[in-house]
C-alpha cells in the first residue's frame, strides 16, 4: 500500500527506471520536432497564401516548434551533464530564431517547484488567475499576441545597448530576462555572465541578420511576417497550457504538500499531448516528482491510477481536458466566486477526512 500523501521518495523506491533519463529519445524526439517544423515552415512560405494548403503547412509548423521549444522546460530540469550539448544545440535550432533563449527559464523555474515558495508572492510562474476578473484574463491572452514584437526590442535593441547602460542593464535581467507570469516577480542578478552573453549575443545576431536579409532584398518581408505569427500562435498555445496547468487559486500564502498537489492539474487524455507536449499534460505528477524525464511521465501516471486507492488526493489532480480546466478559471459561481476554488476545497477535505 501507499502512504496517505505519495513523494517523490516513495516513487523513486518503487519505481527507479521511471527516473532514468533516456538520451536518444530526448535527441531523436527534439530534432525530429525542430525538423518538421522548419520543414513546414519553409513550406507555408512557399505556398500562396491564404490558402488550404498554406494554413495547414502554417498548422503543422506552429504544433511542431511549439513542442520543439517546450523542450525549454525539460533543459531546466535536466542535471548538469545529463545531456550534453543539448542546450546549445536547442538555443541554435529553436531558442534564438523564437527569441526565448534558454537563460529565459533555466534557473527561475526551480523557484517555481520549491515547496517553501510554490503558489506565493515570490513565485515567478504562479498568479492567482482563478480569482481574476474574467474580463481581465480574456484580455491578457490577447497580449501574447504582440509577445514576439516586443521579444524582438528586448533582445535585439535593449539587449546591446543594456550591456553599455548598467541601469538599463539591470531593467532588462529583472523585468524583461524571464518566462513569467507574476507580474511583481523580479529576477536576482545572474551569476554566469558567460552564458547570459552567449545568449544575448545569439539571439541578437538572429535577429538582426533576418532583418538585414528583408532589408536588402535576400528574403522578402513575407517571411518575417509569417514568422511573427510563428511566434504568436506558439505563444498564444504556450499561455493557454500555461492556464491550464495549475487551478490558480492560492493568493499569496505558503501551501502544504497535498495543497500543492490538488493546485496542480493533470490531463491523461493522449489528444492533450498536442497542446501540452513533452510531458506537461501530467502537471500534478511532475510536480510532485520533478526529476522524473518526460518520457516516463505517462507510464508513472498509469501506475499510480492503477494502484493508488480511491480517495487517494492524487486522483483530485486529474482534469478531463485541457481545454476543460482553463474553462474553469472563467467560471465563476453565483455568488461570483471562482468555480475553481470550490473545486480545490472540495478536493483537500476528501484528501484530510
């Protein structure tokens, strides 16, 4: 039998081949993600557009890259030397040309899985979105929109002329450096300035170069325009799992284990994998044990569903969709209450009775 609450101790005990990172998969699942996407890339600026044809060259591009650049939040999980080369190899194929290199999540996004600062003031990736207004969170998805624009101004206009200006320096690594969703989050000064440059300097050079192609007649202004909706749409899909990964209603205070559990959401249905690709579907599961790869994930899941007993809080992470659980945080009860954190309190006196 399990224990009341299941950690990521008692995982590992029982099963230690979940935790085994499998390089070839990582390698053969990234490149061959970054490769369609290009691939489709090429062809949708190819094809006359708008047409049939063009939109589902666009379609097939946007669902590609969007799992090839996800492949972000497996590099932050990854210990050092577990995969080398893989970061760089990621920022050249897909970090830098969608202008979120790797030093945009690596490192802030473990301030995300520490219990002592998950679902607080000083958590990067957590807002209380449940208890926003609706109005509020329809507009704020509107914003990734603009997203890839103002990517384009931070790397490759403040990015150079920060690394003259020190104040403008430290406004572009607090405000502007970091995937995050919390808006009075600030980032703490980086420590390898090797890497930050690297970065910087690659993205940049991306840009740049694609700009002066445009402008001197190597390439036409069509290509940067679709690949501006490239970006929007990758970043429009990124928010709307982003919205479902969490029922986002703590308001700032420290939440226990098995809070932190019921917060997070799970989506077992295969057809979620499009939308929450590399393993991002099993949210509560990652959460509660984040050293397991990507890849073991679903087999995990599977186990635990088919051993853990009924009443188990586990199973309260579980959503029917994806699209179902960012439905909820719209929804509001009559007396104007999110849907959501009736949901969550129900869930935690099942998990403590």
């Amino acid at each position: 039998m399990f224990p009341a609450m299941v950690t990521s101790g008692e995982l590992r005990r029982r099963y230690p081949d979940a935790f085994v990172v499998r390089p070839w998969i990582y390698w053969i699942d990234f490149l061959g993600s970054a490769g369609v996407g290009w691939g489709a890339f090429a062809m949708a600026g190819r094809t006359p557009f708008p047409s049939l044809a063009g939109l589902l060259w666009f379609a097939v591009a946007v669902l590609a890259l969007y799992r090839a650049v996800l492949f972000i939040h497996e590099i932050a999980h990854l210990r050092k030397g577990a995969l080398r080369a893989f970061e760089p190899l990621w920022n050249l194929a897909v970090g830098f040309p969608m202008g979120a290199p790797s030093i945009m999540y690596v490192g802030p996004h473990m301030e995300h899985h520490r219990s002592t600062i998950y679902g607080t003031n000083d958590d990067p990736e957590y807002a209380a979105f449940a208890r926003w207004s609706r109005a509020v969170l329809f507009v704020k998805s509107f914003t990734m929109l603009a997203v890839p624009g103002l990517l384009v101004i931070r790397w490759a206009i403040l990015g150079p002329f920060a690394w003259i200006f020190p104040p403008l320096r430290r406004w572009t690594v607090e405000q502007a450096s970091t995937l995050m969703v919390n808006p009075g989050w600030k980032r703490r000064w980086p420590r390898d300035r090797r890497r930050w440059l690297l970065c910087e300097a690659g993205t940049a050079i991306v840009f740049w170069s694609a700009i002066a192609a445009a402008g001197f007649g190597v390439i036409s202004w069509h290509w940067l325009a679709l690949w501006y909706a490239l970006g929007a749409a990758v970043l429009v899909l990124n928010h709307l799992r982003t919205l479902g990964a969490h029922r986002y209603v703590n308001e700032g205070e420290r939440m226990n284990n098995v809070e932190q559990l019921v917060d997070s959401v799970n989506v077992a249905h295969p057809s979620a994998a499009l939308l929450a690709p590399v393993g991002l579907r099993f949210h509560a599961l990652h959460h509660m044990a984040p050293a397991i790869p990507y890849h073991s994930l679903g087999g995990v899941h599977r186990r635990l569903m088919a051993e853990l007993p009924a009443d188990d809080p586990y199973r309260s992470a579980n959503a029917t969709s994806l699209l179902g659980a960012v439905v909820m945080l719209f929804r509001r009860d009559a007396s104007g209450d999110p849907v959501w954190t009736d949901a969550a309190n129900a869930a935690l006196r099942d998990a403590s009775s």
